[in-house]
C-alpha cells in the first residue's frame, strides 16, 4: 500500500483517483498518522441485465394507494420555496 499525505492527495486528486482505480491501494496520512485508505469498493455497485431485470421485478406493485399516500404527502409538504435550496 502506498502511503500519501493529505496535502499531497489533495494537490493530485484526479491522478489519485486514477490509480486507484487501477486497483492501487492507498493510505493518506496527515503528520504522520493514518486518516484514511483509498481503495476500489469490494464489488461493483451496479447491477447489470438480467440481475437488473430481477430486482425490477422483485419490487412490490405501485397500486392506486401508494399513488394516493404519495399526493397527499406532496399535498402536505407544499411547494418549494425555491428551485434551488440554500445548502
């Protein structure tokens, strides 16, 4: 595993990425101290044709009751304020 400051992370973010992607396994440490490890996720996280096909499958019906819960709950929320919501 190969060891990188923070700053040193910060400043090559995107080649970062890259190599770990490339399967690269990383430890950032900040004064000396490991803060965290990069690495690709354990398995992929998306689901691809027929596995896709079966969890669609899988869900539960939208029935006329779900669809009247979910108006009555926009009804209750009202309207936004604004398109776009102050973080």
């Amino acid at each position: 595993m190969v060891r990188m400051s923070a700053t040193e992370v910060a400043r090559n973010f995107s080649a970062v990425i890259n190599r770990v992607g490339a399967g690269e396994e990383i430890e950032i440490v900040r004064n000396g101290a490991p803060v965290a490890e990069l690495r690709r996720p354990s398995r992929p996280r998306r689901l691809e044709g027929e596995e896709w096909r079966r969890f669609v499958k899988s869900l539960p019906v939208v029935d006329a009751d779900f669809a009247r819960d979910v108006r009555e709950a926009r009804a209750g929320v009202g309207s936004p304020v604004s398109k776009w919501p102050a973080g």
